[in-house]
C-alpha cells in the first residue's frame, strides 16, 4: 500500500524528530518515567533553554505528552513504540558494526 503524499509527510516530519542528538537524549531521559524540565536539564549537558526548544517538538510531534502539576511541567512518552523504533535502529547499528569492512576501491 502506497502511502498519499500528506501521509509521507507526516511520516517525515516524525523521522525528522529523531533526527537530533539533544531530542534522541531527551527521549533516552523518559524511559524511566515521567520528569519534569529541570529534571531533564540536569541530567542533559545543555541548557534550559535548548531542553525546552526540543521539548517542545516532540511535543509537536506527539513523541511525547506533557502534563502540568503546580508550578512544573511533566513530560512522558506518549507512544512506547518511540523504545521499539530506537531500538530497531540500535540493533541495525550494532550488526552493522560487526560486519567485517568492506574494502573499496
């Protein structure tokens, strides 16, 4: 089934979420449950204000859900196929790594 090309991009537009190394971190973060901005922050080597901006789109892209409590912001995984995915992709990387190199010429 061919997909229509709104749907493709869609699906791009989620591909491109996974597409930075801050947001990939992010994602890593969540999967010990729900956390808040400063949370996130002080686990991640940058700062607030990049952690909000990527926050943020994944939030966009329905990556992840966002709760509010008091004066906090909760963020979680909104889908745990986001774990499936990244690890689809881990495990095509380390078969590739342990292919033998190719020559070429």
């Amino acid at each position: 089934m061919k997909l229509a090309p709104n749907d493709l991009e869609r699906v791009a537009t989620l591909f491109r979420a996974f597409s930075e190394p801050t947001r990939l971190a992010i994602i890593q973060e969540m999967k010990d449950g729900e956390k808040s901005v400063s949370e996130i922050v002080e686990a991640l080597t940058t700062t607030q204000a990049n952690v909000s901006k990527q926050l943020r789109l994944l939030y966009e892209t329905g990556i992840l859900t966002r709760r509010k409590e008091g004066t906090s912001v909760l963020y979680a995984i909104g889908d745990p196929m986001v774990f499936e995915l990244c690890r689809l992709v881990c495990d095509k990387l380390n078969r590739d790594l342990a292919k033998p190199k190719r020559l070429k010429f």
